[in-house]
C-alpha cells in the first residue's frame, strides 16, 4: 500500500468454524497455489512453506469439511500433482468473496479511523 493512496487497506479474514476448522488467508492462498501450478510441492514452495506443513493443512481442509477440497496422486512416472475439487473450487471463491464483503462493510470505518491518525 502506498502512503498516498487512502482509498487502501488490508482486513485478515479468518473464518472458525470449530476447535479444530477454520479458513483463513493463508490457508485460501495455499489452496489458490495449488489450483494454479497443479502441484501442492510446487504451492507450498511458492508460499515458504514446508511440504509436510502443506500436507498437514489439506488434510486438515479435506478431513474438517467432510469432502474432499484437494484431489491429489503420488508422483512417479505420471509425475503426480493436486486440483481442487469442484467443492473445493465452490470454498475458495466463497471465501474470496467474504474477504471482498467484509473489505466493502468497513470501508467507511477505515476511513474514518485513517482521518483520526496523527501522523
């Protein structure tokens, strides 16, 4: 964010659907990553993330949501590689679109709160 431009801010949405789920920016981000390179290896590497703590999280996804949110298969001649379910395309964009509503309610509040900084 430049210092000049007002209009910007940044909200971490983090949705807690229990002790044991939630859905949170790096956990999309993780799931955005794979969707994008087809590889959970290549999503986790891409966030500095190790690929154990990756996996940990998927399985995490697809055990607290009941269905499967990443569909994978090992590596080896067919090389292997991951793609999000359709249920898991269907969490993804509905909690993008969270973060988008939660950003358009405070607008105003974040405005009025930028306006009282004394800098």
């Amino acid at each position: 964010m430049s210092p000049t431009d007002d209009n910007k801010f940044h909200i971490s949405l983090r949705v807690i659907f229990d002790d044991q789920l939630y859905l949170g920016p790096g956990r999309a981000d993780l799931l955005e990553l794979i969707a994008s390179t087809g590889s959970i290896a290549a999503a986790s590497q891409k966030m500095g993330m190790s690929y154990k703590r990756a996996w940990e999280i998927v399985r995490a996804l697809n055990t607290g949501f009941g269905s499967a949110l990443v569909s994978s298969s090992r590596g080896g001649k067919t090389k292997g590689g991951a793609v999000l379910t359709n249920h898991g395309q269907m969490v993804l964009a509905s909690y993008r679109s969270m973060q988008e509503k939660a950003a358009a309610a405070i607008k105003e509040n974040v405005a009025t709160v930028r306006a009282a900084l004394n800098r």
